[in-house]
C-alpha cells in the first residue's frame, strides 16, 4: 500500500493479512508444504471469461443492437488495456456487418 501516512484501517488491514500469514506458514512448516505460483497461459483465462460474456451478447435478437453493444464492450476492453479481447470483439462485428 502506498500512503502519506498510516491510518487506522490500513494499520488494522496489515496486522490482520500478517496474522494470517503467521498462520498459514506455520502449517505449511508443520505438514512440510512448499507453496507454488499457479501458472495459466493468458489464453486460459480470456476464454474462461469470453464464455460468460457470450452468452450475454446473444440474447439480443436485433442484429444492429447487438453490434452496437459488441462496440461498446470493444471500446471497453481497449480501455482496460485487453487488447486481445478487443480484437476477438472487432473480429465478430466485422462478421455481423458481412466485412471478413
């Protein structure tokens, strides 16, 4: 955390996440655990979340509005810096308007 000075919350925050950690390194010594980072291609992910949201999108049985609507979630993706969503999204409208 990044502050000009320490408020009561952030100091109660931190002692409460060093707690756990006590905790948590104490049984992982106990039962001889040695904690891993899990690693998952950025694909895994953006397909994960690309499910949830197509669904969504093709409730729409108007065809102008569910281009419209896959613009603004494009325009938000590039927003958020996912680029690569952005793209799959380009990709399906220039599908819809009969552009590829």
């Amino acid at each position: 955390m990044y502050a000009d000075k320490m408020t009561d919350s952030m100091k109660r925050a931190i002692d409460e996440t060093n707690r756990r950690r006590k905790i948590q390194m104490e049984y992982n010594n106990k039962y001889g655990i040695v904690p891993k980072t899990v690693v998952k291609p950025v694909h895994e992910i953006i397909e994960a979340t690309k499910a949830a949201e197509d669904k969504e999108i093709y409730k729409a049985e108007d065809k102008d509005l569910l281009i419209r609507t896959l613009e603004e979630m494009m325009l938000e993706a590039a927003k958020n810096l996912e680029f690569e969503r952005a793209a799959e999204l380009r990709d399906k409208i220039y599908k819809l308007k009969g552009m590829v």
